[in-house]
C-alpha cells in the first residue's frame, strides 16, 4: 500500500497536481493525493485553489519560495517542482545560473536534503541541458544525487505522448537511494495512434457554450487583415503579406510572430508571455486562440476554471505541464512502486556528458 502526499513548489495552476491526483493505475492502494504547494502569483495559487484543493484552500501557501520557511512544511512523501524555466530557455537570453531565476531550483533540492520525500519530478524546458554550456545541468542533476537520490532525466516530447502541441521538457525522476525501485522512461508506442492535430483538440468534441475562459480576444481590423493574408502554418515572416502590413522588426524575427496553427499537425508551443502577436492563431478564423482552446492544448478538462484577468489566465495556461503528460509520467512512478511492468524505452540524456555514471 503507498497513499503518496504530494507537496509542491512552483506549482502553476495545477497541470502537475491534476496529472498526480487523477493518475490510475487500476490498484486504489496505490495513488497520489495533494498535501500543499507554493506559488508566488496569487491568480495562480487561487486557481489551483478552485481546482486541485477546494476543501482545503489554506494548504496553498502564496509566497516568494525565497522567503518561506521549508523545514516548517508538512510532512511529505513526494515532491514535484516546476522551477522556473525563464533563464533556461532558448527564447531568452539563456543566462542559466546568472540569471535571476536559474538557482531558484535549490529550494526544491532543499526540500530533499531536509523532507528526504520517497521520490520527486521535477519539470523544466529542453534548454536546460545546454545552458551555461551544460553545467547548469550538471550542477542540478549532482545536487539531486548528492541529495540522496537516483536521477532519471528525459527529454519528453509531449506530443508522442497523445498531447496536441510540440511541447518538449526535461522532467527528472528522482527516486531515494534506500529505496529498492528504478524508475524507466514509458512508452509513446501507446499513443501512436491518438490523434493529436490541433484541430481535433480545438473541435472534438465542441467547446460547451457555458465553459469558462472561452471568451474572444478584440482584435483589431490591421491584424484582422493581416491575418487573413497568413496561411495555416505561416507566420507575419514567411507570409506574402502587402507592403502595408509587414511588420516593421529589426534584428532576430520570431517565427511564431502572427502563426498561424496547421490544423494537420499539433499547436506549436503553448507560451505564458509575449506582446502583440504571440497568442497563437486560430488556423480558419482569422483571430487568436481563446483562453479555453489554449488550455485545450495543454490537455486541461473544459471544466478546469482558470481565475484573474485574460492575460493573467493567458500567462497561466502557457507555463503549466499538459495534464495528459503529467498523469502519464506520475502513473508510471505508481507502477514502479507497485511493481507493475510497462512497456519503457530507453533514457534520450547522454548521464555521461553530464557527470553522471548512472543513476
């Protein structure tokens, strides 16, 4: 029997905690229940509030990470952070541990040294191996294991995993190493066959008329215009577009600057910042996305109601795990603590190229 309570840090608007609490592995003695999280956006923490733990709103706990007091936390038995991907990822600058947010990850490895929870996931983005040349990477996964953990990093392709949009992350299991079990990376063979276009996740079924966070974004008639002459997978930069209406940018051009979604293929990346043009567009209607067919893409349920402003629930949505992804990973950590077999592939991290000799 393992009931695992889960805390959090950086917990987003609850991707990673709907994927921990809806995981099924077919045994009820074997599931994940929430036991509290951190966030520092109030909008955030309240809707993850509304989602996750309504009966127990207090559990959340609304603060700068730097200035909680861990070792005061409730007990725990696992660990999931998203820590924050902003001086990671290959859009920005990359500054890595330089920057602002980049070591903001030793607050959930402190939490191990001092909780020593039974096992751990950790989520960033694909830019974290490559960041400060790759010592970043190496640094976090030496401070896992120092921690008193075996480390399973991956870079999951979420889209092979039955998510409709190419959203790719490194997610790092971390198991204790007193603990008889090793976790395997599973299988996208199963959802092979899932239909992941965008178009599928937009349309099937319809969105109910009563769903929150559907409501339509003004756009205004230039970009109307200018969206009318972009095709299905063009962007403001590729596209033929009149003299009137190129965008005057100087420098570096964004390719998902006015583009377009290809109803054939998943959304491309599902983003929680940008200015005008980066709210990903609709692939026959000349406009952006709703709010609710964002959450689409990222596998959220219609039901799951996302509270503040329209940016803010925008800014929500774009830095959340996709829950179909998370559930997936967190049901393959109940299996590897229940001793069920899955079909697992091999691991895509070169642990060598980063100061690991194995796990």
């Amino acid at each position: 029997m393992a009931i695992f309570e889960l805390g959090e840090l950086f917990c987003g608007p609850g991707g990673l905690a709907w994927g921990a609490t809806n995981a099924d592995i077919g045994l009820d003695d074997y599931r994940i229940v929430h036991a509290w999280a951190n966030d520092y956006d109030s909008d955030t923490c309240n809707t993850y509030r509304r989602n996750i733990c309504p009966q127990d709103p207090d559990s959340v706990i609304w603060g700068d990470v730097r200035k909680l007091d861990l070792d005061s936390l409730p007990h725990i038995d696992a660990l999931a952070f998203g820590f924050p991907c902003n001086d990671f990822s290959v859009v920005g600058e990359q500054k890595g541990f330089n920057g602002q947010f980049g070591p903001l990850y030793s607050y959930g490895v402190q939490i191990l040294r001092t909780h020593q929870p039974q096992w751990f996931l950790a989520e960033n983005v694909g830019g974290l191996r490559s960041a400060n040349e790759g010592n970043a990477f190496e640094k976090i996964l030496a401070d896992m294991r120092d921690a008193g953990y075996r480390v399973y990093p991956n870079l999951y392709c979420f889209e092979k995993y039955g998510v409709p949009q190419a959203r790719h992350r490194v997610i790092i299991v971390g198991i204790r190493k007193d603990l008889p079990y090793e976790f395997k990376i599973p299988s996208y063979a199963p959802y092979a066959d899932m239909d992941v276009t965008c178009r599928n996740a937009i349309e099937n079924p319809p969105i109910p008329a009563n769903a929150p966070n559907n409501e339509l974004t003004k756009q205004s008639a230039k970009v109307v215009e200018r969206l009318m002459h972009i095709l299905p997978g063009q962007n403001a930069f590729n596209a033929d577009l009149p003299e009137e209406l190129k965008l005057n940018v100087r420098g570096a051009k964004i390719s998902q600057i006015y583009k377009r979604l290809d109803p054939t293929k998943p959304a491309y990346t599902v983003t929680g910042s940008g200015g005008g043009g980066t709210h990903i567009y609709h692939y026959s209607e000349p406009r952006a996305l709703t709010n609710r067919e964002r959450a689409r893409l990222q596998t959220f349920p219609d039901d799951f109601e996302f509270l503040g402003s329209k940016e803010s629930v925008r800014k929500q949505i774009g830095m959340a795990v996709p829950c179909r992804g998370a559930k997936i990973l967190f049901e393959a950590v109940l299996k590897t603590f229940a001793g069920i077999e899955y079909e697992s592939v091999p691991c895509n991290v070169d642990l060598k190229a980063h100061g690991v000799e194995k796990c």
